[in-house]
C-alpha cells in the first residue's frame, strides 16, 4: 500500500485542488490543519516545509527515489502528483503544453485576480476601520470578468481545459471560478464555463475534495481577530 501523504490544508480554493488532486489519484493522505484565520502557518515547523507561510503543502514520506520530500506551492504539488502517479498530465507532449498553459493561467493570473476581487468585494468593506474602495472594486470584478470570458472561449467545443480529457489544469481553476458570486459575476454570461462548472463538480472526487473539513470555513467579514492574521501580515 501507498505511504499516507501528509497534507497541510485548510479549506480554501487553493486548498481544494489538492484535496481535489488527491482524491482523483486515489492517494491516501494524511491532513493536517493549518488554521490561516490563527496563525498557524507562522509555526516554525511549518515553515520548514512551507517557507512563504502559505497552505497547501505536502511531505510524501515516499519521494523521489524514496526519500521524504516536502513541497509548497499548490501548482507545483498538482504537478508533482501528475508525475508521481502518471495521470491527469495528458498523454503526450502536446497535450502536458496545453495543461501547463492553464495550470499557469490559474496561478498566476485567475488565482491572484479572483482572490483580490474577493478581498476587496467582501472583505476589506468590513474592515475596522472600512475600506470600500470602488476604484479597487471595479478593477479586480472586472479583471475576473476579463479571465472568464477568455477561459469560456477556450471551453467552446472542448470537455475540459486542456481538451477532451480532465486533468491537473482543471483540478487548479475550478476550486476559484466555483466561487463567482463571491466575485460579483453573472455566470450566465459564460455558458460554456457554466457546463463545465458542472461537469467537473459532477466528478465524485471532485465532490469529495471540496468536502474536506468543509465546517472550518469562516465567514471572515465577521472574524475580526482572522483578518488581523490575513490582512495584516508583515515579515517575521
């Protein structure tokens, strides 16, 4: 049998897609919570493995050459998953370009925007003191309407991202385009984004990696402790 791996989570989009990851790849894993909204991933033993105090993280005591490995970074972790176990990276060159160009995508651009487009939609307006800023607003709401509208068109005729296969690609946008109303969209406008949406929640995995301690989640418009720990953080 497979060694558990060790997954340091919290219930967040980023999160999701290794719960999601690991779920489809029928890994066992071990988790570990990492409570974002107290502190926890300042904890030095943490940041041996997590050196920009951000969550996901894993440890797979079976590494390569089977050695430990840690890794940080949800795309790097949905990577290596991909090679550790051969699935979900498409089946040859062309296809594993067009995973990565999404994967990509997601990382550094849909993850970003949508997280900013939250900040400042929810969060930063029940701040003490508030700060409803309409400019920040505008500019991040419509980036994300930008993003979605590229990634309807990639959609058009395709099952998934990357083409007619479910892949790592989809594992990372799913968990952050599932929570448009969060960023003030009208999914009907993206009605091949809307299927896929889903399709992919259709996947039993799917279902059960966005499950994972789901009664964790906070409403943190109303935690004011947590956004002194999220949205005040400075170097330590």
């Amino acid at each position: 049998m497979t060694t558990p791996i060790d997954l340091y989570y919290w219930p967040t989009p980023n999160g999701w897609k290794i719960t999601i990851a690991l779920e489809e790849m029928g890994l066992p894993y071990n988790l570990h919570l990492v409570n974002i909204g107290a502190g926890d991933q300042f904890a030095p033993e943490f940041l041996e493995i997590s050196p920009n105090n951000r969550m996901p993280a894993i440890v797979d005591p079976d590494g390569p050459d089977g050695a430990p490995v840690s890794i940080f970074e949800s795309g790097a972790i949905l990577q290596y998953l991909a090679r550790k176990t051969g699935k979900f990276y498409g089946s040859n060159e062309r296809e594993r370009i067009a995973v990565e160009e999404w994967l990509f995508w997601q990382v550094g651009g849909l993850g970003p925007m949508a997280g900013q487009a939250h900040h400042f939609l929810k969060y930063a307006p029940s701040m003490e003191p508030p700060n409803d800023i309409p400019y920040a607003k505008d500019r991040y709401r419509n980036e994300v309407n930008r993003l979605y509208g590229v990634l309807d068109r990639r959609l058009e005729g395709r099952e998934y991202v990357a083409g007619d296969f479910f892949s790592i690609a989809d594992m990372a946008i799913w968990p952050w385009a599932s929570l448009w109303k969060g960023q003030e969209q009208d999914i009907e406008l993206f009605p091949n984004l809307k299927a896929w949406l889903d399709r992919c929640y259709a996947r039993p995995a799917v279902q059960k990696g966005r499950a994972v301690a789901k009664d964790k989640r906070q409403n943190l418009q109303d935690n004011k402790d947590a956004q002194k720990v999220l949205f005040g953080q400075k170097a330590r």
